[in-house]
C-alpha cells in the first residue's frame, strides 16, 4: 500500500505529488514538505519559489 501528498502552492499554481511506501501500516519514509523547501502556514501551501517571500523566521 502506498501513500502520497498532493501540495498545490497558493501563490503560482505549481503542484509536487509525495509518496512513501507503508509496509504493515507502518510509514518507511516521512512525508515532509518541509524537506524539499515547501512552506505550510495557517493551512496555505507555498512550493520553494514563493516560499521566501512567507517565511518570518
């Protein structure tokens, strides 16, 4: 059984699809946008590109 993520960023419209593979309902990869630079603030998505431009850190 696999799992994946669909992000579609809120800002230019570009989408990635994640996955990980589940093995005995256990996750074998972490699906974490954050990893490929994707930004998630207050339930808005941002791909790298846009994200800069949000992120207060």
């Amino acid at each position: 059984m696999a799992m994946t993520l669909q992000l579609a960023c809120d800002d230019c419209g570009e989408s990635e699809e994640l996955g990980a593979a589940m093995m005995e309902g256990n996750l074998t990869a972490d699906l974490d946008p954050a990893e490929l630079g994707w930004l998630s603030l207050a339930g808005e998505d941002f791909c790298p590109s846009c994200a800069p431009a949000h992120d207060e850190r």
